[in-house]
C-alpha cells in the first residue's frame, strides 16, 4: 500500500468533513443548546426518582434513554443534511430509543457482573479506571453506529470492534489532536471528546443556570457547543469511513 498516498487521502477526508460540518452545524445551530434542556429534564427526573429506590433507578435510566435518543435523532437529522426545526422535538424520543436502551442494557448487565465478579473494586479506583477506558475505545463509534449503523441489538457491539479493526487510526487521529487542545486551551475539550465516546444524554448546564455563576454558565454553554460540533463531526467522519475501505479511498482519490 501506497502509505504516502494513503495520508494525503485522509488528510483531504478530514478536510472535506470539516467543511460539511461547518456548513450542516451552520444551519441548525440551535441544536447545540439541546443538551441545556435535557440536563434540566433529568434534573426534574433525578428529583422524582430519589425517593423511589430502585423503581426510582429505573426511571432516571429511561429518561436518560430517552433525551440520548432524541440528541441522536438531531445529530443524525444534521449529519444528513436535512434542516431540522424545534417542532421535531416531539417525535425525536422514539426513532433510536431501541438502540440506545440496547446499549445502556449491556452496560448495566456488564457492571453488575462485574461487581460480583470483583466485589468491592468496581466503582472506584484503577480497575474500574481501566475498564472504562477499554471500553471507551472498544465502543467509541457506538453513537454513531446507533443511527448510522448495519445492526441491530448486540451486533452493534460487533460492528464497533469491526469499524475500529478496518478505521482505527483514521478514527481516533484527530479525536486526539483535539483532546490535547485541554493541554493547552483553558476549554473542557478533553471532557467534551470523552463524552462524545459514550452513549449517554449530553447534559450541561442544570446546575450552573440555577445556582452556578455566570462563568460556570458560559462553560456549560460553551461545552454544549463544542459537544454539538464534535458530535456532527464524529457523524459525517464515520460515513466517510465506513463507506469503504482504504485501498477503495484510494482508488476514488485516483492515488492507488
């Protein structure tokens, strides 16, 4: 393989993903406040779900499912091309509410074996630590793979390790590149990167608009931003992606 080539062809993909996501964000900049509404909701429901034990669990569990699945169906709307309008907001719960519960399921169930797996080490130090961080390699792609993806249920794990196996490095490369921007920017972007890899509700804000200070506001606004943005990003370099594989961007881009 033409290695030389092979960069110069990613380095134009990550280029032509930047300006579509600059253009596609452009013109539904509104969702990226979304996540302010939803940090409220599950406040509202954290509240609600307090006193009720474990029902209680449950119930926030479903309500996280459920603003995760509407965030989705947004980015995907945006990811698309389409202009999307706040009226959608009332049928954006349902479309990836499936998936999204799919994953969250095998969370669950992996968490809990390994509570009893491990007693007392899962939570809290290295070991969960480190389970997290495979975890957040091993299903980076899953967003995406949720409202983009070939599969269903379980297999969506599959897909992840398979979409890695072939896209790994293209994947990860600029992903990074930003994350080390918190090296030396005063900007969430390592948190912001790291919750982009995980499937769960984007929610910032709900504290900081109620009691927090006018500095915590604009952090939790300017992460929902850069969250909205990177999330747009994420969709379209993954189309890109996995819509072949090396050696055919290659020969499209006529350097095989």
């Amino acid at each position: 393989m033409n290695w030389q080539a092979l960069i110069t062809t990613t380095l134009q993909l990550y280029q032509q993903v930047a300006r579509d996501t600059w253009k596609n964000a452009r013109q539904n900049w509104w969702i990226a406040f979304l996540p302010l509404v939803y940090g409220f909701i599950l406040l509202l429901a954290g509240l609600i779900a307090a006193p009720l034990g474990m029902l209680g669990g449950f119930l926030l569990g479903f309500v996280l499912a459920l603003c995760t699945s509407s965030y989705l169906y947004f980015i995907a709307g945006v990811v698309a091309g389409s202009r999307m309008t706040i009226a959608e907001l009332g049928e954006s719960w349902r479309p990836c509410l499936s998936p999204v519960i799919t994953i969250l399921f095998f969370f669950f169930i992996l968490q809990l074996a390994l509570s009893i797996i491990l007693p007392g080490m899962v939570g809290a130090g290295p070991i969960s630590l480190l389970i997290h961080l495979i975890l957040l390699i091993v299903l980076n792609p899953i967003p995406e793979i949720v409202y983009q993806g070939r599969s269903d249920g379980f297999d969506m794990l599959q897909e992840s390790v398979d979409f890695l196996r072939e896209n790994g490095i293209e994947w990860f490369t600029p992903l990074v590149a930003i994350a080390l921007l918190s090296f030396i920017a005063p900007l969430p972007f390592m948190a912001v990167v790291s919750q982009s890899g995980s499937l769960s509700a984007p929610t910032f804000g709900s504290n900081e608009l109620l009691y927090g200070s006018v500095t915590g506001v604009l952090m939790a606004v300017l992460s929902a931003v850069l969250f909205y943005v990177l999330m747009v990003f994420r969709g379209l370099l993954f189309r890109a992606l996995a819509s072949g594989t090396r050696r055919q961007r290659l020969y499209r881009a006529g350097l095989s």
